[in-house]
C-alpha cells in the first residue's frame, strides 16, 4: 500500500465538503441581490404616495432624468403643494390624480385615466405608531388595507397598462416601504 495515499473515508470527506463550498459559491451568484439601475428617460412613471417622502423625491428624480411622471395621493391639497415643489425643483410638470389605494374601482379609475405607464412605483404607506396591544382592531385594518392590499389594487388596476404598451421596453414595478415594521417593541410580562 503506498504511504501517500488517503484512505477512502478522508476522500469522500474531502469531496463532500468541495461539493458544499462548490453549493455555496453557486448559490451567492445565483442569490443575491443586485442593484438595478431602471432607465426613467422617455417612460412614463407612475408613483403612488408621490405627495410627500420617498414617492415626492422619486418623482423629481423621475423627471430630472426625462421621464413623465404621474403621482397619485389621497389628499388633493397635499396633491398640489407636492406639483408646486416638483416644478419649483425641477422646473418640468406632474400630472396629480387623487384617490385612495383601498378604494379599487378609484384606483382603476385613476389607471384608465393615466393611460399607458411603463414604471409603477407603489411608495404609499402608513404606520400608527402603537404597540399592537394598543392598537384597536380598525386601526390594524386601516393599516393592512393601505399597505398590503393598496399595493394589490395599484398593480392589479395597473397591470393591463403595464401589459399592454406599445414599445418593446421592459414594464417594472417596484413596492416601497419604509421601516417602521422593524421597529422593536420589548415587553415584560
């Protein structure tokens, strides 16, 4: 028997733990996430939470970069103060439609009336600041209603808009949140 040679038992060890790096290597490539830089020049952006924070600066960067964008808000008065700051800032208009995320047949409304988009930016959003033993069953609602669910009436009413564009451009859609759900709450019971 020749001295060098390792007894099987260290091989198949040896090859499992080449196999497990060999995985692991495999997965990172395929599994992390990359940054994606999604053109705004000559699309039409849609933004829904574009009255203020996230949604009111995506849209002036949505603009700066050529884009034509449309934001949409529940408050009309807040609607036009974000207009205003947008053409201050930019010096480009904004078309504003007002409606409510967890009202569907007004977002459908909205959908038909904005005509064809390319990028849907759902950036709407609200938290009530409350542990949930605090929080009343309606406020709990209110929540999900505008954030779970506002985001499935936009794309749902969205998507045939989406899908049904002229150009051969890809469609996207991006859901934005903030993190006040990671917001950590200890108790002593």
């Amino acid at each position: 028997m020749d001295s060098c040679a390792l007894p099987l038992s260290q091989i198949l060890l040896l090859l499992v733990v080449l196999i497990s790096i060999l995985f692991l290597a495999l997965r990172y490539v395929i599994c992390s996430p990359r940054p994606a830089r999604i053109p705004f020049a000559n699309r039409h952006v849609f933004i829904t939470g574009g009255s203020s924070g996230i949604g009111l600066e995506l849209a002036k960067l949505a603009l700066q970069e050529g884009a034509q964008v449309s934001i949409m808000a529940r408050d009309l008065s807040r609607l036009t103060q974000a207009k205003i700051a947008i053409v201050n800032a930019t010096g480009k208009e904004v078309k504003i439609y007002c409606g409510d995320v967890k009202d569907f047949e007004s977002v459908s409304a909205i959908a038909r009336e904005a005509g064809s988009i390319d990028i849907l930016i759902c950036s709407h959003g609200i938290s009530i600041p409350k542990s949930l033993e605090d929080s009343s069953l309606d406020e709990i609602n209110h929540v999900l209603d505008t954030n779970l669910r506002g985001n499935l009436h936009v794309i749902k009413a969205m998507l045939p808009s989406l899908k049904n564009r002229k150009d051969d451009q890809f469609a996207s859609i991006a859901i934005i949140s903030s993190q006040a759900g990671q917001v950590h709450v200890s108790y002593h019971l």
